[in-house]
C-alpha cells in the first residue's frame, strides 16, 4: 500500500502577484466609481433644493388652511426666501408674526433660484400671485409651479 506523504514548503497564504492584482482592479473600480459620483452630484443637490422648496410649500399651504390665515412666501434673493405666517392679513410682517428664514445654499450650495412672483396662500387652500420657480445649476434646471387652486408641482 502507497502511503500519502505531506508535500514540503506548501504555502497556505496568497503571492505577491495576486494580493496586486486585486489592489489594481479594487483601485481601477474605485477611480471609475469616483467620476461616476462626481458627474450625479449636482444632479441630486438639484433635485434635493426642488424637493426641498416644493415641501416648503405645501407645508406653507397647509398652516394657511390649519390657521385660517394668509401665509406669503417672498424670495429675498438667488437662494433664499421667507415664509410670513400673516396673523392679521395685512401682507407686511408685523412684530408679532412669525417669519421664517430659509436658504438653499446651505444644503445645495450650486443652486440658484429665480421666481415670477410671491405666491400667496389663502385658508382655503387657494394661491394667489402665482409664481414659477426655476431652480438651476450645472446638471439642469427643474420648474416648480404654484397654480391658483394652490397646486405646487415640479416640472424638468
């Protein structure tokens, strides 16, 4: 009977040429992944600053109609804009109303924003001074629209 002798100098562990042949294609794969982020950026910070000013909105609409009273959106420059919760209804910021502050830039520092007008939303739910917004950077622009039934959507 032919016995089984252990085979000497048998290495269990991987070579050189391997343990580099699996750095270069990790770091191949990790450089084309990167471009790829790169180039999808501006492309989400675009549809965040939309998602986010469409919410603004529709949050704004809604204490309209939950407080019975008239809320004004104004945008104070390319990337920010307030929102007048207007107690008395009188279209001015009184010391006693609360006014908000928002700005795009600090979550979306490439968009810029432009409007048509400050809308305005009624307690029923309804819009005057229609406005369009074009929100825009490198990867496009997106339009958000305020219709007089208080409707917001958001077009490419």
């Amino acid at each position: 009977m032919i016995e089984a002798t252990p085979i000497e100098n048998a290495s269990s562990g991987y070579s050189l040429i391997e343990l580099v042949t699996v750095l270069g294609v990790l770091a191949i794969t990790f450089l084309l992944s990167q471009s790829w982020l790169v180039t999808q950026l501006p492309k989400w910070r675009l549809n965040g600053a939309a998602r986010q000013v469409v919410s603004d909105f529709m949050a704004t609409k809604t204490q309209a109609v939950t407080q019975g009273n008239k809320h004004r959106i104004t945008f104070l420059d390319r990337h920010r804009y307030s929102i007048l919760d207007d107690d008395n209804n009188n279209g001015r910021p009184d010391p006693t109303e609360h006014v908000a502050i928002r700005d795009i830039h600090a979550d979306y520092e490439d968009v810029m924003l432009t409007t048509t007008n400050h809308p305005i939303f009624h307690p029923r739910g309804t819009a005057s001074n229609l406005a369009t917004v074009t929100l825009s950077n490198s990867a496009g622009t997106k339009v958000i629209t305020v219709g007089i039934t208080g409707r917001v959507t958001i077009k490419s």
